[in-house]
C-alpha cells in the first residue's frame, strides 16, 4: 500500500500513474483488438454493429465504474486518515450498494434491450447483430463490478500495481480468445462480446485471490456491515455523486449517438473507429484523473492541503505534456490508425474518421483541465460543481442532436465536444481555484 501524503507530489503522481496508464492501455488494446478482428474478419456492417451500441455499453461501465471510484474517495480519506477500522465498514457498504445498483442495471437492460437500440435508431440491416452483442455485455457487468471493485479499493490504499500486473494476463487471454471465438468459431460479434467477459473474469478471480493472500487488511467481515445514517449518507454522496456524472455524460452520448445511427452505416463505422481511436489517446488523461482522486482523497483525510495544491499543479503539467505527443501523433499516423481498424472502408468513410481526430485533438489541452481539475474536486467533496459540469455537456449533447446535425451533419458532431470542452474546462478550472484559495493556509498538526 501506498501513502500518498508523503513525497514528492510530481513523482507520486508519476509513479502511480503510470500502472494505471499501462492498465488502461491493455484494457483498450483487447477494445481495439475487438475493434480490429471484427473489422477485418467481419466486415464493416459488423463494426458498425458494435459502434452502434457503444453509447449504452459506455453507460452500464460508467454507472459502475463511477460509483465504485466515488466509494473509493472515502476509503481513501479513512486510509489517509489512518482509521482501518472504518475503511473496512467503508468497503463493505461499497460492495453492498454497487451489487444492488449493477443488479438493477442488468435486469432493465435485458428486458428492455429491443427498445433501447430502437430509440437510438438502429437500423435494422444491424439490428441483431447489435442486440447479441448488448445482451453478452449486459450479463457479463456482475464480473465488470468485481474487478472495479477490487481495483479501486486497491488504488484508494495506494496500489495501483497490481491492478495493472492482473489487467495484463486478461488482455492477453482476452486476444487469444477472440481469435478463438470470432476466426476459428466463427460466433461473429457475439464470441467478441464473450471473449472480453471472459477475460474480465480472470482478472476479477486474480485480483479476489490476491486480496484475501496478500492483503488481509482490505478484507471484510460480517461485524463490518454496518450502516450508520451518516455514515451511509457520505458514502452515497461519493458514490452516487461521481456515477451522475459519469452518467450523465453517457447519456448525452446516448442521444448523440441516436443521431449519428440516422447518418448510415458509413457515419457509424467511421464515427466508431475514430472513437476507438479517442480512447487511446485520451488514456493518459484518465490515469491522472484516477489518481488525482486517490491524491486528493488521501491528502484531505491527512488534513495537507498544501500537497494537495502541489498535486493539481503537477497533474495538469503532465496532461498538457501528453497533448502535446497526442497531437503530433493523431496528425502524423491518423489515416494508419484508421486502416488498422476499416482496412477496406471506401476512402470517404476513413478520411471522415481523420477529419473527427484532427479536429478534436487540438482541444486536448482544455480536457485535460476539465477532466483532472474535476477528479479533483471529486477527491476533496467538491461534487456539484463537476455534476453542473456534466449537465451543461450532456444539454449541449441534446442541442448537438437537435440542431448542429440538421445544420451541419456531421460536422456538427465533430465540433460538438471541442466546444463544450472548452466551456466546461473555464467552469471547472475557475471553481478549483476558488476551492484551493479557501482552504486552510496551515497543514492540519499530524
């Protein structure tokens, strides 16, 4: 376990980054993989298939994902704080309300699996093939839960290696099984879909194994479920706080992506493969984001909030550097990327995909405020602010759909997100300021 309240602000942050950066990266390199393999063995309908149901896909993880890392922030405020009595009553009221809202989550999208494609306006030429692959997906967030549960306690205690040491073995097994699935037995997007369940499996398995070995301190009892109202209401607050906005993010994805399914097949696979091609490019950002939650978290709990002004500074230095690399590389090796994924697109389908990564990487410096700055106030509490930010893009997602795409197409979707990145970064980065200037001048006494 990690301490984060001691040390060089800069190089804990590096340090325990770069695991979670080289996590995410294999965790989107059996995405990408999928991405590849159902493109070139599949087709492009395939791809778009997959593409069309990303929007719900991003959701369900959001939800958990978000709830779990807003948990988190409080086991890592009674880590800083050094009461491991309260940070086991922590995790055992986290596992409870994470089982009970991706149970829900399950059961509404299966049941109402046909009238969620329908209203993103599916067509139908790719109706089923979509529907097998929400469905696998759909089952497979029980072991989706495990592992973010498993890591994020990890991480809140300052283990972000092990995570990453585990993320490894799934994507491999994760490629080998999709060539299994989708090129030897032939099961289409639905052995790709059950390829990265199956792996996830093995990760959340190891990473259980290893809890119980190695790290006794972590793991609960029955005397531990214990729900205080206050106790509970602080506990929702994070979770639920952070899942909001996450999610209301996604569903604003989810209405965008309504109207990018009513542009053709062309638009989706080409809209698909750029994204694809976002998420890799955008991991970094979301590395320091994790662990400026941690950062903040810990030093709150700790009561040092100088280090706390240190570690923003030192985050955003490190996301601005990586935009920099991101746009030299988007600019020089985008079509490349692209082909990787739609090897025989038609031209205008790819150079579509180019255009949405050459637009929108130059506004990678006005997301990574709004993404690290916000992760931060999360860290601290600060919760509103962040969830004012996600509605403001999630009615700019609307006004996206009903209005820039009857005026622009799809060049309105391009320019949508530069846009309210921007807006959302002043927002956000103003009230971190306004936040750091009424903190304590004095570290709290240890």
């Amino acid at each position: 376990m990690k301490d984060l309240t001691k040390g060089s602000p800069l190089r804990l942050i590096i340090g325990f980054a770069l695991p979670i950066l080289l996590g995410l990266v294999f965790q989107q390199a059996y995405s990408f993989t999928d991405t590849i393999i159902i493109g070139q063995q599949l087709g492009e309908s395939s791809v778009a298939a997959v593409g069309s149901t990303s929007a719900v896909v991003s959701l369900m993880f959001s939800l958990i994902n978000g709830l779990v890392t807003g948990f988190a922030i409080v086991v890592a405020k009674n880590f800083g704080a050094g009461d491991l009595d309260e940070m086991r009553r922590s995790i055992a009221r986290m596992i409870t309300f994470s089982a009970s809202l991706t149970a829900v989550v399950i059961v509404l999208v299966t049941v109402f699996v046909t009238t969620l494609l329908q209203l993103l306006d599916t067509p139908e030429s790719i109706m089923e093939e979509a529907k097998s692959y929400l469905l696998i997906v759909a089952g497979g967030l029980v072991v989706t839960l495990m592992y973010n549960l498993e890591s994020s306690i990890l991480r809140a205690v300052g283990d972000s290696i092990v995570p990453l040491i585990i993320l490894i073995i799934s994507a491999a097994l994760n490629i080998g099984l999709d060539l299994l699935f989708v090129c030897v037995f032939q099961w289409g997007v639905s052995g790709a879909a059950l390829a990265t369940v199956l792996a996830q499996l093995v990760s959340a398995v190891v990473c259980l194994i290893y809890l119980i070995k190695k790290r006794r301190s972590l793991c609960i009892s029955r005397s531990d479920f214990k729900f205080t109202a206050d106790s509970t209401k602080a506990l929702l607050s994070a979770g639920l706080g952070m899942a909001l906005m996450y999610s209301i993010v996604d569903i604003g994805s989810i209405v965008l992506q309504n109207g990018i399914n009513g542009m053709g097949e062309e638009i989706i696979a080409a809209h698909t493969a750029a994204r694809k091609i976002f998420s890799l490019t955008i991991m970094p950002f979301s590395s320091i984001s994790a662990t400026m939650v941690t950062f903040s978290g810990q030093n709150l709990g700790a009561g040092k909030y100088s280090r706390i002004k240190l570690g923003m500074r030192d985050g955003l230095l490190i996301s601005f550097s990586w935009s920099t690399i991101a746009l030299g590389l988007v600019f020089l090796f985008g079509e490349f990327l692209v082909r990787l994924i739609l090897p025989d697109a038609a031209a205008e389908t790819a150079a579509t995909a180019v255009d949405y990564m050459r637009f929108n990487v130059p506004f990678y410096y006005a997301l990574a405020v709004l993404l690290g700055l916000r992760s931060a106030l999360q860290g601290l509490g600060r919760s509103m602010i962040p969830i004012i930010a996600s509605i403001i893009e999630f009615i700019w997602k609307l006004l996206t759909v009903a209005v820039m795409i009857p005026w622009l197409g799809y060049f309105g979707v391009i320019i949508s997100e530069p846009i309210v990145w921007t807006v959302c970064a002043v927002l956000v980065g103003t009230i971190a300021v306004i936040t750091l200037r009424s903190m304590p001048k004095e570290d709290m006494e240890v």
